[in-house]
C-alpha cells in the first residue's frame, strides 16, 4: 500500500475519455515521475490528485483520506503541497514575505503551519521560512522583490512557500519547463537534495527525459489517458512500445 493510491479513476469532458480506468501507487519516501505525449491525461491526472477535479469513477487516497472534493487548504492541512508550471507568487512581496504567506493561518492564539505543526511564537515561523529558504538556497535573497527574480527563482521560491508548510507529498507540474540546460541541471541537484534532507515523497510531471531519468525512481507512462506502463528507469528506456510510441531514444 503506497502514501498515495488512485484506483479505477476515470473522467469525462464531454466526448472526450480523459482518464481510463487509472490504478496508481506512489510508495512513501518515493520520487515517482508521470510522463506522456500532450494529450496523454498527466495534467488531468494532476488536478484529480490535488482534489481540483472530482473523477467521475474512482478513489484517490493520501495516507488512508479521501482528497476528492477537498478545498485547497484541506488538501495543504493534509500534507499535500503543489508546486505549478507557472510559479504562483506574489510579485510586489519580497521573498521571505512570500515564503510565510502560507503560514499566516492562526488558531487559539498561536501561528499554525498548514500541515503538522503549531507553532507558539513568530520567532519559530521565521526559523522555519528561513530553513525553507536555505532548502532552496534562496537565503540570500530572503529580501529581495519577487518581481526581480529570474523565472529559475520564481520556481525555487514556490517550492519553499510549499516546503515551510512541511508536506508530505510534493506535487511538481514540470518543475523545469522554459530553462536551459545548466538551470535544469541545477533544479534536478536541488530537487534530489530536497528529496534526501526532508524524506519527501515527490510525483513529477515532465516533458524532459533527461529530468526524469535523473530524478525517478518509477515512472508512469500514459496514452489516452491510460496508464501504458509502469517500471523503473532502466527498464522504461528499453521498453518497445515506449521507446516507438512516446520517447524515442533516451537523452
């Protein structure tokens, strides 16, 4: 039983079969990458996992919880956080600003991260911004604009306004979509370095083969909609029907 387990989903825009009969098991403490040709149902498969599309058949758990027809902040208090292809910030806030946006929440008195944690004092919601930032390496520009910040900071500070809210679960809509090759080479390290000092779970949707090969552990192959196959790496690159269908040669 995986931290995360979709089973039977299936959803309809009119005539059109998004998702077919999707069974999907994310084991805990996993980086699990989603791939497919435009089309194939990865960002439909996204938004059912992040509860902003209901399926029409179908369960999607997290930890043993329903997240169908959760609010976005039921699906953060749960442990889920999403990081999307276009960074969702606040441009005319600085980036410490920004990073404790998502822990202004308060209850009895008391600053409440979204997921786990109550914490007393304004002094331990700065410290773990701060670490949120050192995360990302973003610590020097805690000061700094948003609005400046090139397109590879905007992502960095989404993933720490994600990670201050200390998810088990960490959602990346093609975290390196638009970037040159030395960005993404430097957002794969950040992302596997994230990975090993906070023992995330992470599901990556991505058009990079490189990315992927680099970073997952299991990959989903979809069509239509419809899971082709799941496998490791090393036994995806030398799948036939991928290979001819979706990949072509491994980069």
């Amino acid at each position: 039983m995986g931290i995360l387990e979709v089973k039977d989903v299936n959803k309809h825009f009119g005539g059109l079969h998004a998702l077919r009969d999707v069974n999907l098991s994310i084991r805990e403490g996993s980086i699990h990458a989603i791939i497919g040709p435009n089309g194939a149902g990865k960002s439909t498969l996204l938004n059912v996992l992040v509860g902003k599309l209901v399926p029409d058949t179908g369960s999607v758990m997290f930890d043993g919880q329903s997240v169908l027809g959760r609010k976005p902040h039921e699906i953060n208090q749960m442990g889920i956080s999403r990081v999307f292809q276009t960074p969702e910030i606040f441009g005319d806030l600085t980036v410490m600003e920004n990073v404790l946006i998502p822990c202004f929440a308060r209850r009895d008195g008391a600053f409440r991260l979204h997921a786990f944690e109550t914490v007393e004092t304004e002094a331990e919601l700065i410290e773990q911004a701060e670490r949120a930032l050192v995360d990302v390496n973003m610590a020097d520009k805690r000061h700094h604009h948003a609005a400046s910040l090139s397109r590879g900071d905007k992502r960095r500070l989404e993933m720490a306004m994600c990670l201050v809210q200390k998810p088990r679960l960490l959602l990346l809509d093609e975290p390196t979509a638009g970037m040159a090759r030395a960005n993404t080479n430097r957002t794969i390290d950040l992302l596997r370095d994230i990975h090993a000092r906070r023992d995330i779970t992470m599901v990556i949707i991505e058009h990079d083969m490189h990315v992927v090969f680099s970073l997952a552990q299991r990959i989903t192959v979809l069509a239509q909609g419809t899971p082709l196959v799941e496998d490791t790496p090393e036994n995806i690159k030398g799948h036939p029907k991928v290979q001819e269908a979706y990949l072509g040669e491994a980069h």
